[in-house]
C-alpha cells in the first residue's frame, strides 16, 4: 500500500470511528466536524490515482456526497438541501455510467424500479410537502441504478460499480424509512455502514479504472 493510501485509509477510518463514538454518546459536534472526512479521503484517493473521465465524475460524485454528509448532520432543518446535494451526487454516477455509452438494456431497469417506486408509493402518505422533491431524488437514483447495472460486466470493475450503488441506494432507502415511517434500532449504523461501503466501492472502481489509462481532463458538465 503506498504512504498516501495508507495515510488517507487511516484518516478515514479513525472518522468512522469518531463518527460512530459520537453518534453513541450524543456528540453531535464531533459528528458535525468529522462525518464528511471518510468520503473526501475517498476522494482524495481517487484524485490522486490519476482518473479517467470515469474517476473523475466518481470523484465529482463523492465531492457532492461530502457536502450533503455536512449538510444532514447539522442541527437545522437541511433535509432538502441534503438531497440535492445527493441528488447532484447520483446525476454524476449517471455521467460516469454513461462515460462509454453501454448498452440501453432496459430490462435491467425493472427490478430498480419496483424497488425505488414501491418504495416510494409506501411513504407518499407521510412525505406531504416534500413528495415531488423526493420523487425527483427517486427517477434519478433509479436511473443511476439502472445505468451501472446496464454497463455491469464480468469485470471486478463494473461489478464493483454495481454493488456500490446498490449499497448507497439501500443506505439511501432506510433514511426515507426512517424519516418518513418509523425509527428502528440500530437505523443510522446501518445506514451509514452502507453509505461508506457503496462509496468505497464506487471510488474502488474509480481507480480500477484508472491503472494504466492516461488521466483525463476535467469534463466539462455544460458541454
């Protein structure tokens, strides 16, 4: 392992750490300052494995995710402003999704979309105000699904891709759960297990992808 993966894995595994110790004994300060650090860490070491334009929407993706770790931590009302933040975060897993255009394969759509909107119909009576918001956040994630599963191969790449976007969507389905249904024990350990892991997994494909390929230039979202 080189020193700066070594260093960055150790930065972000003692914020996981931190996080957890904080959210155990109430600490909500501690969480504020250090639940964001375990995903730019990921960022960082994707940067710094010279991306592909593929990497670099992941990258772009785990930026935007940093931001709404910020913003779902705090002790204000932010929800909506987290899920735009995730929401710009899943529309930049589409762009890297779609970096070599795979296959429409639409049939990989359906079990997303039974996951997603079933979901979706279950909480509609308690979501009031911010049904549309969360109804926008659903076609996009879905849509992410769907797009890593269509580009989904035998290589330890895209099954990596797949599984981590599986994993921030589960993540992703037990907050709409928790705060559109009911808390249950053990909710936000769960939730933020699978967030880091589908994350990791992502930024993992991120640098599969970037061994042996010359790094791209910076796309640019405006075309």
């Amino acid at each position: 392992m080189r020193p700066n993966t070594l260093l960055l894995s150790i930065l972000g595994s003692a914020a996981i750490a931190g996080f957890f110790y904080g959210l155990w004994t109430d600490w909500v300060e501690l969480r504020i300052a250090i639940k964001h650090i375990p995903v730019l860490c990921m960022l960082a070491w994707v940067w710094l494995a010279r991306p592909t334009r593929y990497g670099v929407w992941i990258a772009v993706g785990l930026g935007l995710s940093s931001l709404g770790d910020l913003l779902l931590e705090l002790p204000i009302d932010l929800f909506v402003y987290g899920l735009i933040a995730f929401l710009l975060a899943h529309l930049a897993y589409i762009a890297a999704a779609l970096d070599e255009w795979p296959p429409l394969r639409p049939l990989h759509a359906l079990p997303f979309v039974a996951w997603c909107v079933g979901l979706y119909l279950w909480l509609l009576p308690s979501m009031d105000d911010l049904a549309v918001p969360v109804a926008v956040y659903v076609v996009v994630i879905c849509t992410m699904l769907w797009r890593m599963a269509a580009r989904a191969d035998a290589s330890a790449l895209t099954t990596l891709a797949l599984v981590g976007a599986i994993s921030f969507a589960a993540s992703d389905s037990l907050i709409a759960v928790r705060k559109f249904s009911s808390d249950f024990a053990g909710a936000r350990e769960a939730i933020m297990i699978l967030y880091w892991l589908g994350q990791l997994l992502l930024a993992t494909s991120a640098v599969l992808a970037g061994r042996g390929s010359a790094p791209a230039s910076t796309p640019d979202p405006t075309g």
